[in-house]
C-alpha cells in the first residue's frame, strides 16, 4: 500500500493495520526459522509496510499537536 493511500486512512485504521501486519511477520519469521518459508522478500516487504505505517501514524499525531 501506498503512504498516500495509509494517509487518507484514520489513526484506528492504521493502528489496526499496523497490528495485523505484525502478527503476520511473527508467522514469517516463524516460517523462516523452521525452513517452511515460501516466499522470504515477504519479510522485507512487512517490515517496509509497517514502517511506512508508523511514519504516517507520526505524521498525523505531529500534526494533531501542532
């Protein structure tokens, strides 16, 4: 997903999002450690997603306090 697409979504949403994707890069990486991994980029790609969620969840929180 797109940073400008996460920015049209609300603080909740994000949050929720945020927390779905870390569950699924906890399976990952569980995958990962038992050799049963089909597709390991996907690990980079979790973590870029995650990080640009808390990037834009910063933003927004910067913004409501400013």
């Amino acid at each position: 997903m797109k940073a400008a697409e996460l920015r049209e979504s609300t603080v909740d949403e994000l949050l929720k999002k945020d927390r779905d994707l870390r569950k699924e890069l906890f399976n990952l990486r569980f995958q990962h450690a038992t050799g049963e991994i089909e597709n390991p980029m996907r690990i980079r790609a979790i973590k870029k997603e995650i990080a640009r969620i808390q990037t834009v969840i910063t933003e927004k929180n910067q913004r409501k306090a400013s």
